[in-house]
C-alpha cells in the first residue's frame, strides 16, 4: 500500500539545468527534454519544469535560490561542495544500493561524498589535456613522445621551434602555445603543480604559496617573458571562442590545453576536411609530475520534506544517470562514471583511450567551501603574473591574503540539523 502511494504522487517537480551538447536540431536541451517528456508518460499526473540555465550565470542563481530557501527540486550541483557542505542537498544513499557503489568510477563517488554520506548521481567525469597540432609538429620535423610525457625543459624546446614566422614578414604568424584563462576552467591547475605544490591543502587551506608554487608558476610566465612562444599580449587575456579558433580553425597555435570535450570536435573537423591530425599528451613535468584533476558532473535533490516527491525525483535521476544513457556520453567527448561504459568509450576511441590514461592517474578537486570564488581569485593574480604586471611571488601572495579573507569570513552556513 506504501509503495502505491509513493506512484499515486501528482504534481509539479522543478529541474534547473545547463545546456548540454546539441542535438540534430542543434538544441542544446534537446536530450534533457526527451528524458522529461518519456518520464512523464511513464508517470501520469508528475511535471517536470525545465529552467534553462547558463553557464555564465546560471551557478551564481543556483546558490543565491538554496541561500534564499527557494532552490528547485534537482540540479546537477551534486558534485559541487558547496551545496553539499551546507547542507542543501538530500543524501542518496538509500536510492543507490551498497553493491552498485562499486560499479561506479571511485573518483566519481569521491566527489558527490561527505562525511560517509553520498549526495548525488554522478554522470559524467572528465579531465584536461594537451592538445598538439600533429601536422604543425611534422611540418617542424618534431617528433612527438611516445609515451604521452614530456619534461618542461622538451616542452620549451617544442614550443621554441613551433613559433616563427611563417609568411616571412617580419611578425610572427605562429606560436607553439597559448591558453584560456577563466575562473572555474581549471585548466592551468596541472602547470601550477608540475614542481609538486598543491593548490589546496588536506585542510582546504590555500597551499599554493609555497617555493613549489611560485617556481611552476614562474615556468609559465617564462614562456611569454623568456621563451617568446606564446602572443604576449593575449597571453591568458582571450575569451575561450577566441583561443580555440586560434588552435582549431586559424592553426595559430600548435599546443592547446582544455578538455576531453574537444576530441570529438577536432574528430569532426578533420574527418569534414576543415580539420587536422591532432595528438594527446600530458602536461609538462617540472620537478614533479603535473597532478590531473577529475571534474564530476552528477545530479543531486534538494532538501524535500515529501518523502514520495524526494522519491519521484531520485527515480527521475536514476533513470537519466543510467548506465545505458551513460553508454552514449563518450560521442560527446566525456568519460561516464559507471565503470564499465567508461572502460567501452575508451576501446571504441584511441584518442579518448589516451585520455583515460590521465584520467585513471587524476584527483578530484579539492573539496572547499567557495571553490569557484577562490579560483577567481587565483585566476586573476595568476593572469597579473603571465603579463608580467606582478612576479609570480606577489601575485601567489596576493592571491593567499584574498583567499584567505574568503576562508575567515565564514560565509558558508552549515545545515546538518535542519
């Protein structure tokens, strides 16, 4: 009889989402809405209202709705620890069984946990890479590594010989490098420990001030200010459209870091002639390997009162975060965390083959309150520092003193007893 009221449940369930990959339609909430349309025919009387974020702003509504007490019912934020850490998400444990905890990507289950609890369905994970212009590099007569790892020091001298000036006019018209530098894209966070510094301690403490710190980051701004193998002054200043054109379509740039995202576009590109061949490697090695980081996505809920609503919207989660819908996430470039279709993209995919390769060797970003508002901080005193407007020893100290007010202010409210 329980179990007939929990499905006799009628009423309106609240979804906010960010857009995805397009569908043939070119919508990029085409899937999310094929899922909420099969799911209602499946429960008659339940509506799912789709709110359509954006990732411009859409994080910063999503805080401000569970701050205020008027979040919606689930949002992909279960990965985030800000909402778990406060105690705005409802734990799952109960909705994912102790057996098929294993199923999943240990790292995966890392980042949706806290203090022995689980708080989401996790979805999808994924890490940053190098991404090499394979024509530029044999255009150069240079060879790339076989084994996916180079040292700083074979960084350089590939950038050195990548940049010049190709239609001898006295300017030059390719570089070796170049990067997007925004708060939140992480990518620059394996540079800054390639000398074996953390970002953030065991404690959550900023840890990047340190010798190790400044003397990766140092690395960086050598490569604008010593080497000359990236456009000085858009080093670290380009919006990521600008950037990416630069490596994927101008070819500008031979060495791009971003995601695994990336490799079905390049794929695309080259296989429609507008492309080129391309590689994958790991991030440079300084006096210690570049550390990897795992980015989660997974669906979480919202503290709910109505225990047969908490229940339609777990059902919902789990139906969307299937492993039979995770079997179709590695034609848009990501890694499913279920194990088992992980393992299927990466033998269906060289290039994403390589990139389970970091993968397996990453760690989950650091579970810290106002993570993103940290990283904004760091990522402007890291960009002061690649212009050459501050040394790298100033800019990791001003980036600790801010950090640090963040740290103290407290500004995280705690909700375990609610």
């Amino acid at each position: 009889m329980e179990q007939e009221e929990k499905k006799a449940w009628q009423g309106v369930i609240t979804l906010w989402d960010f857009p995805r990959w397009p569908d043939k339609n070119g919508d990029r909430f085409g899937w999310i809405e094929k899922k909420i349309s099969e799911f209602e025919k499946e429960h008659p009387g339940v509506f799912i209202h789709l709110r359509r974020l954006k990732w411009e702003y859409g994080l910063i509504e999503l805080k401000a709705a569970a701050s205020a007490g008027t979040p919606p019912d689930m949002a992909p934020v279960a990965a985030d620890f800000d909402f778990i850490s406060a105690g705005y998400l409802e734990p799952v444990d109960d909705y994912i069984k102790p057996e098929d905890i294993s199923k999943y990507d240990e790292k995966a289950i890392e980042a949706v946990s806290y203090q022995g609890r689980v708080y989401g369905f996790p979805w999808f994970i994924s890490t940053h890479c190098l991404f090499l212009n394979k024509d530029a590099f044999d255009s150069r007569n240079m060879q790339i590594p076989e084994d996916g790892a180079w040292s700083f020091d074979d960084f350089v001298a590939a950038l050195q010989k990548l940049t010049y000036d190709k239609n001898r006019n006295g300017k030059m018209d390719c570089y070796g490098f170049n990067l997007f530098l925004s708060p939140g894209n992480f990518t620059t966070w394996p540079f800054l420990t390639m000398d074996g510094a953390n970002v953030f301690d065991d404690d959550g403490r900023f840890a990047l001030n340190s010798p190790e710190g400044v003397s990766a980051l140092e690395k960086m701004v050598d490569l604008a200010a010593k080497y000359k193998v990236v456009p000085e002054e858009e080093y670290g200043t380009l919006e990521e459209k600008i950037v990416w054109g630069d490596f994927a379509e101008k070819r500008k740039i031979a060495v791009y870091p971003t995601g695994s995202w990336a490799v079905k576009v390049l794929e695309e590109r080259e296989k429609a002639g507008k492309g080129f061949k391309f590689d994958i490697i790991r991030y440079p090695e300084g006096k210690d390997r570049a550390k990897a980081f795992a980015v989660v996505s997974a669906y979480g809920i919202f503290r709910e009162e109505d225990a047969a609503k908490k229940d339609l919207c777990a059902e919902f989660l789990s139906y969307i975060t299937s492993e039979k819908e995770q079997q179709l996430l590695g034609q848009y470039g990501v890694f499913p965390a279920i194990k088992t279709a992980q393992q299927k993209v990466s033998e269906e995919d060289p290039n994403m083959k390589k990139i389970k390769m970091i993968l397996d060797d990453a760690v989950v970003l650091p579970k810290v309150n106002s993570l993103y508002k940290k990283d904004e901080i760091l990522t402007s005193q890291v960009r002061m520092a690649l212009l050459s407007k501050k040394t790298p020893t100033q800019a990791l100290e001003d980036a600790e003193r801010e950090i640090e007010k963040i740290s103290n202010n407290g500004i995280t409210t705690y909700m375990w007893n609610k």
